[in-house]
C-alpha cells in the first residue's frame, strides 16, 4: 500500500493515514453551518454527524478513506437549497470512537443504518465518496428499502461492485505517481498557509477544518504532524475484496473521473522525467477504470454511468458544479 497522502495524492481511492482525538485549538471557529452530533451506533462506539440543515429529500454524505465529514464543509452547502444534508465521520476517524470488527463492509453499512435511525430519516440519498462505495453497496444489497438512491463519487470500484469483469482496486493502488512536491515550511506555519498548499498542488482546495483533523496543532498555531487513525485497519480488508457484492438493488448514480487529473502541479510542470512519469501513469489507471466502468455499465443496466474527464479523486471537490449538476438531475427522478 503506497504510503502517499490522501491530499497530494489526486487518486489515491485508500489512504492508510493516521486518529484524532485531540481537537482544534479553541481559538479557531469552523465556519462551515453545521451543527454536530454524536450517534451510538454500537456499544462504545459513537459517530460524529453533522448537519448542514436545508429543506427537502435527506441526503447523508460519507467520506473517502482517510477523510472526515469536514470534507463536505463547502460542498454541503451548495446542496441545502434543496436537501437536507448531512454527513458521517466513520469509526476510527475524526472525532468518532472506534471498535474493531472482522466484517468491516456490513459492520460499517450497519453504522450507517444505525444513524438513519437514530436521526429518523425516511429513505434518504446516500452519496459515497471513494471507499464508501462499499457502505454504499452494503446498505443497497442487505437493506434496499432504507434508501431512495446511491450516488458513488469515484467510489464504484471493486470494493462497491466486482462480477469478475472489471478491474481489482489492487491493481490500480500497485500504480506509482509522481509524487508532488511536500509541503514546505511555509507552507506550515499554518492551517490557512496548508490549505493555499493544496489549492496549488491540486487546484482547488481542501476545507480548512478537514485538514484541522488530520493534523496536529502546534501550540504556534502551526501545523504539526498527521493524526493517527485507528480505522485505517478496516480498510484492507475491503480492498482484498473479502467481501463482494455483484449487483446495486436500487437507483444509482455512478461518476467516475476518467482520466483522472493529477494535478495542476503536474499540468504546468516542465521537468520532462515527471511529465514521462505522469503520462505513463495516468494511461495505465485510465484502462483500468474504463474496464471497471464497463463493468458496472454491463453489470448494472438500470445505474446511471458518468464519467468526468480530468477529474481529480477527490471529482466532488475539483468537479464540483459538475457533480452537483448530475445529483441535481438524477435525484429529481427519484421517488
């Protein structure tokens, strides 16, 4: 498992990081306009929610490998003129308790039922980023009625859906990208410098209190070393495939990013050994994930496949106005 950071890393669909459990330093307020919760959804175990509030059809977001609910901070709330949106930090993560469990696929789709529950949602849109596709997946194939629809967000791939026609995330994790350039000491001396960093590195930008989460404060007010998450040990597991699911029981909406951007430090990057690097990279991940989108297309006629060429991993936050465009549309069909 390559050992790069979810942040630089614009595909990277696991990221191995490391728990938080101290918390921001007090003199910083969120911005974003949620409130937050925490949910038990297991003895000892309880998730941080969060609600951005809104009006209409409940939409319940949950995050890629490695990420918080503060990853939705921005994006939320481009959707709360229309839903009621929340989101979930998983097990192990952020602010959230951890337990440990041989079935992490269903025990982790039994969290997200649990929260449905707890907050009385009737059938709420669920949207996954990256290794959520396979909550996604967990939830559709053993409760179909608890939810309207599923939105995977460059999360179908074999972990969410594999009948032996498309292509093993392991195959795509075993591809070497460039790395970007790391983060200098400018560039920590603070939270606001780190996320200019990402903006730079990437093109777009990760939300100030999602890179709080993943980083220690120092008592400078400066960035110090990443978090260690305990829930990264559930995530093996899902990508060994040791649990597979072969069909989506209920209405999806399926985006990938194909070919996956790298970056806009790669775009306007000279030195010709990363330009080389970069090319043979990003055609050997663009074959394989047209070979999982086939397979989804062949496997699952009744989904909704999108591609987004040039999108980043992360397509909800380098694609925003796009994705948002293909929920809006794809939700309004729903029942």
């Amino acid at each position: 498992m390559p050992s790069r950071s979810w942040l630089a890393c614009p595909v990277l669909l696991v990221s191995l990081l490391d728990p938080l459990h101290s918390q921001p330093p007090a003199s910083w307020q969120d911005p974003s306009p949620h409130s937050v919760q925490f949910v038990a959804v297991a003895p000892n175990v309880r998730l941080e929610v969060l609600d951005w509030g809104g009006t209409g059809r409940p939409v319940v977001l949950l995050a890629g490998g490695g990420n918080t609910a503060h990853i939705f901070d921005e994006f939320a709330t481009k959707l709360t003129a229309s839903y009621h949106v929340y989101g979930i930090t998983r097990r192990g993560f952020g602010a959230s308790d951890f337990s440990a469990t041989d079935d992490p696929a269903d025990r982790l789709g039994d969290d997200v039922v649990a929260v449905i529950d707890a907050l009385k949602l009737n059938r709420p849109v669920l949207v996954g980023h990256s290794i959520a596709g396979a909550e996604l997946s967990s939830v559709a194939n053993r409760h179909p009625d608890r939810v309207a629809g599923l939105v995977y967000v460059d999360a179908a791939y074999s972990y969410a859906f594999d009948n032996g026609k498309g292509a093993d995330v392991m195959e795509m994790q075993r591809l070497q990208a460039p790395p970007p350039p790391s983060p200098g000491r400018a560039d920590l001396a603070s939270f606001s410098a780190l996320t200019k960093y990402y903006e730079r590195v990437n093109g777009f930008r990760f939300p100030e209190a999602e890179l709080r989460q993943q980083r220690i404060s120092t008592p400078a007010g400066g960035v110090g070393k990443q978090q260690d998450f305990p829930g990264g040990a559930l995530f093996m597991p899902l990508l060994t495939g040791t649990r597979k699911y072969i069909d989506i029981p209920v209405p999806a909406l399926v985006i990938f990013a194909n070919p996956h951007g790298l970056g806009t430090w790669v775009d306007g990057n000279t030195d010709p050994t990363v330009r080389t690097a970069a090319k043979s990279y990003s055609s050997a991940l663009a074959a394989l994930t047209e070979r999982q989108e086939k397979a989804v297309e062949n496997g699952v006629p009744t989904a909704h496949v999108i591609t987004l060429p040039g999108g980043h991993h992360h397509v909800f936050l380098s694609n925003e106005a796009d994705v948002i465009r293909e929920m809006r549309n794809f939700l309004n069909t729903l029942k």
